[in-house]
C-alpha cells in the first residue's frame, strides 16, 4: 500500500502525506484541483484501502454484527429495524455484518460459529435474544465484545419498544371515542416474549384503572385458519359483545375483520379496531388504527448505545424504552348507538 501512495504522490507532485489524508476523507482540507488529481490518480491505479492495515492501527474493524436466533419464535429482523441500524451506521462510515444464528449449536463440546469465535467485529447488536445460552453470555462478557440487545426488555445494555405503554393508550384512544366495552383479542398462543405480556398487561391495567370490564379472548393451543375465523366469531355474537377490539398483533385483524363481516357488523360503524405494527396496515378492506412500534428508531438507538460502549470500555448503559405511537386510520368510530345496536341480529 506504502508503494503505492508514493506512486500516486509521484506522478500527481504532492506528498505522500497529502494523499493519504486525502483517500482517507480529509479532501476538504485541500485545494478542489488538488483534491481531484489524487482522486484521478487513485482511480487510474485502482487504489483501494487495505482495511486490515487500518484495523490494526485503529485497533478496530469499522464493522459490528447484527445477529438474530434463528431458531427462536422472533428470529426475524424487520425492514424498521435494518434500516434505522444502517442508517445510524453510515454516519460513522460503519460497516454492517448481519447472520442467523441457532441458539441450540452454541452448546459445550461443539466449535462456536466464526462470527463469536474471531474478534472480526467491534461489537454486536442482539435482535429479540431473550434467552442467550449461557455458553453465548460468558462468551460475550469474558471476551469483553460491547454488546446490546435489541427488543428485549433489560435493565442495561438493551433498547425496547414501550408495548406496555401503547396498550393503554389504544385503550384510552378507544375510550375517548366513547367506547365502555372493549375486548382484547388474540390468537396466538401465549409467549415468552415480553411484547405479548405487556401489551396484554396494559389492556388490563388501562380497563380497570378507568373501572371497565376487560373482555378477552386469548387461544390457549394453536389454530388453523378456520378455526380463527371461527373463535373470533363466536366472541363477536356473544351477548354484551365488545364494541371495540384490541389486537397484539396485526395478522389477529383479519380474523376479526372476517367475523365482523360475517355477523354483518361494519367497521367502524359497528365495531372498532386497534392493533399493533411496524409499518402501515391495509389488508384489502381499508387502513386499520394500529400503534406503530418505533423498530426504525430503536435500530438508531440500539447503535448510539453500541457505539457509546466501544468508546467507554463497555460500561453498562440504562436500558432505554421507546414510545410506541398512534396511526389514525379508518377503523375507529364511536361505538354503534344503543337502539340500532340492540335491534342487529348477531346470529
């Protein structure tokens, strides 16, 4: 690389100084005719940086790891999530290495993936990584690799939606729109992850703190898509049914949707609809309501804590919450008035 610098510092006429701080993005210190001559010099020689001379001189790589469990439930990365990570990134001119990896390999007696056993990165960012083996947690405090965890609710060292917070909120959304009978739906199976247990725990918290009767319906094994059609219509034709839903998750709205449909109830005439998701809802019948999780944001947040720890020694951080918020859509009215409701037929 040496030889080649002084190549380009040669037949441009500056010295080899010059052109380092120029390739390295100190152009702006220098004259445009300057600048653009060692640029053109650069090219015709087909100069490239050699990235490992300057991570051991910075001893750092200009690269840090996104890594998802690939055999958890949430081993998915969301579009939000990448491009707030990516985002945040380029401002430092940071590299992105992204893998999946299965929980159940890194296990006693067998070789770790490259990834963990070569310091090849700065740091890592952990995507829903609820329950890290404890072969990986003594692998990344004893090695000393700053990491944080995206979407897990911790006390340090991670970055979280507020889902417990964005459940009152529908809630209270509904609430004000003059709704007294509000029902919680969901059909998936409960979980482990913290997201399901704060969004259900907030609807509760926020129906009887403003004395309202919670109304939930909640699948204990999994269901085919008949049988979710079928269970969300049941609870709709029920007597006192709600006439506002909450749903944890957006893939619950169809089901609802379709029983609605099927009782002849019209949204959101008839019944009211909130759910939860990262990007903008429309399932063919119009835009639902939803409380938008800031996956984008969090991505950015997660690599300011991360880079704030390399340049710390890794020291341990809060753990910081972010606000989930409101997307007015098309699914929430004022619930139906008393006489037309009581005189629909729901069978």
């Amino acid at each position: 690389m040496r030889s080649t610098l002084a190549l380009i510092a040669r037949n441009v006429g500056v010295s080899s100084m010059t052109v380092s701080r120029i390739l390295s993005g100190k152009g702006h210190l220098y004259r445009p005719e300057t600048r653009e001559k060692v640029l053109a010099e650069a090219r015709r020689q087909q100069y490239r940086p050699n990235s490992f001379a300057k991570a051991i001189r910075a001893r750092q790589f200009g690269t840090v790891a996104l890594i998802a469990a690939s055999d958890m439930e949430f081993g998915w990365i969301s579009p939000g999530l990448q491009n707030g990570i990516l985002a945040e990134l380029n401002k430092n001119d940071t590299h992105l290495i992204i893998n999946y990896l299965p929980l159940s390999r890194v296990t006693p007696g067998r070789p770790l993936p490259r990834l963990l056993r070569e310091w090849s990165v700065d740091g890592l960012l952990l995507n829903h990584m609820s329950a890290l083996t404890p072969e990986i947690t003594a692998l990344i405090r004893e090695g000393g690799l700053p990491a944080i965890r995206c979407n897990v609710r911790e006390d340090t060292d991670a970055v979280y939606p507020d889902d417990f917070g964005g459940a009152v909120a529908a809630v209270e959304i509904l609430r004000k729109a003059g709704h007294k009978r509000i029902g919680y739906f969901t059909l998936h199976p409960p979980f482990a992850h913290f997201s399901y247990i704060d969004r259900y725990d907030g609807y509760v918290r926020a129906m009887t703190e403003s004395g309202l009767t919670p109304q939930l319906f909640r699948a204990e094994l999994k269901l085919s898509l008949a049988e979710q059609e079928l269970a969300a219509t049941e609870w709709l034709k029920r007597a006192g049914r709600p006439t506002a839903v909450v749903t944890p998750l957006s893939g619950d709205v169809s089901s609802v949707f379709a029983a609605a449909a099927k009782l002849g109830l019209r949204v959101p005439e008839d019944l009211s609809i909130i759910t939860f998701d990262e990007d903008r809802l429309d399932h063919g019948h119009g835009r639902f309501d939803y409380m938008a999780l800031p996956t984008e944001e969090l991505g950015r947040e997660a690599v300011r804590m991360l880079q704030e720890k390399i340049e710390q020694s890794n020291k341990l951080l809060p753990a910081r919450c972010l606000p989930c918020t409101y997307r007015c859509g098309l699914s929430v009215g004022p619930p139906p008035i008393t006489k037309r409701f009581n005189r629909r037929k729901l069978s």
